[in-house]
C-alpha cells in the first residue's frame, strides 16, 4: 500500500490560521507526482510510474500511458487525476465503530455491498469538504447502483471524537443526504488500530492545533477485499482557502462512482 501524501486540516478556531499559510505548506497539484513518498505493502512500481507519465504528459501534450488494471470504464486521464492504483485483493481491516448518529457499525456488516472508505477530521476546513462534496455527488451519479455502495468516514481528529461531532460535520456538509453515509469515531486506541490498518499517518500535537493526516479512498469489494486506492487532491486561492474547479469535482464525483461500480466485479 502507498502512503501518497499528507494533508493539513487547519483548525477553525486556531488563532494562527492566517491567509495564505496553507498554500505555502503544501505543494501545489502540478508537484504532486513528486509527493509520493513511500511504497507499502506491495503496490506495482509500474503503476506508479504509469500515473507520473500520464501527469506529466498532460503538461507536454503526449499520449499518456495507461495505468495497468484500473477499470476499462475509467478513462486514463480520470485515473491520472485520482492517481487510482489497483490494491493486491487482501482483506481490507475490519473495525467496529459508532456513526454519527449512535449506531455501532462494523466493516464487517456491509459484506455484499461495496464500500467506499477514506478518513476526515470533523473540525477540517480544508480537503475534507471537498471530498464530502465529492461523495455527494458519486452518491447522485450511482443513480440505481447506490443501493449497493456504503460511503464511509473515519475520523482522525484524536480530540474530537464525539458522535456529536460526527453528526454536526454531516448536517453541515449535507452528507445525510446519502443513505449509506457513517462517519465513525470511537475511543482513540480503536482508531489508531483503523489508521494503522490502513496506512494512515495522523498528527495532531493538540487540542487546537491543526490536524495533518494522510488523504486516501478506499474501495473496498462486496466480499471484504480492497480494489483499488485513490488520492484526493486539493489547491489553494492566493489567500489560502482550499477549492477545486468544479469540473474537477464533478470528474472526481463521477470517477468514485465509476470505481464503485467496477468494485464489485
């Protein structure tokens, strides 16, 4: 498994937000290629070196390479824009958790549909927003096919890990819009085990400080197995706030729900 990069989830309330210092922090989306920092777990080096040919194709107009063993539905360059790799079918880590509204879920329990897994920080003003949109939309974009697809969140904010905060984060981004939506907490040591299990760094030095973790999708089989991985991706206004184009977010919106769908084959 790859460990493809590190987000920084700013802190709402955090005095030391100031304009600008996010876009400074982070590399922009045309260094992203070269923020792949560590290779886990057995994914292809060749699919990794397809996704840097295929990004800097786009800069130089060649016919970008096609990754090996992505879905046929999903285009080259979609691929290259969620950096989708095809994971080794091993059993994805099971983990018991309670949702956002006081249910105890298990992985477990969604056997038979697929699973559509990241991580988010309920107090993030920055990627994870976007990836809530982009759920939204891959929800809409099953049409049908979202009666078997599960879309969940783990939290990875170790000092807000209330169901109450769990809830507010998925009134505020309308994420009970979908049917299938847990964002799941839980006492720290059973996050950590769920991080741990899926190649999820964490850093949060304090109450008030931001949260900086690893962004990954998972899509996980109807029989318990991971598919496939992607990384979501965020840039910066000269001021700092985090955005996507829109036909960005539509594409990504579209992508997860074209992963979805191939998951279960």
């Amino acid at each position: 498994r790859e460990v493809l990069r590190d987000r920084v989830c700013p802190h709402p309330g955090d005095p030391a937000v100031r304009p600008g210092r996010w876009a400074r922090r982070r590399p922009r989306r045309s260094t992203v290629v070269l923020a792949v920092v560590a290779v886990v777990g057995g994914l292809a080096f060749a699919s990794l070196f397809a996704f840097a040919v295929t990004r800097l194709s786009a800069k130089t107009g060649s016919s970008p390479m096609r990754p090996t063993g992505i879905p046929a539905s999903v285009s080259t360059s979609l691929a290259g824009l969620m950096q989708l790799t095809p994971v080794p079918p091993s059993a994805a880590p099971g983990f018991t958790l309670t949702d956002q509204s006081g249910h105890r879920i298990s992985l477990a329990s969604f056997r038979g549909k697929t699973v559509v897994l990241t991580f988010m920080d309920s107090h993030c003003t920055d990627i994870c927003p976007l990836v809530s949109r982009e759920f939204i939309d891959a929800n809409r974009d099953l049409g049908p096919a979202a009666r078997n697809v599960v879309f969940i969140a783990v939290n990875v904010n170790p000092f807000h890990r209330r169901i109450a905060d769990m809830a507010s984060y998925s009134s505020e981004q309308q994420l009970d819009s979908i049917p299938s939506w847990h964002f799941v907490t839980g006492p720290l040591p059973s996050l950590r085990a769920v991080w741990n299990g899926y190649q999820i760094q964490v850093e949060a030095p304090s109450r008030n400080a931001d949260v900086i973790h690893t962004s990954l999708i998972y899509f996980i089989s109807p029989q318990g197995k991971e598919r496939y991985a992607a990384a979501p991706m965020v840039d910066h206004t000269k001021m700092g706030t985090a955005y996507l184009p829109a036909s960005q977010l539509a594409s990504w919106g579209r992508g997860i729900a074209l992963v979805a769908r191939a998951a279960d084959r």
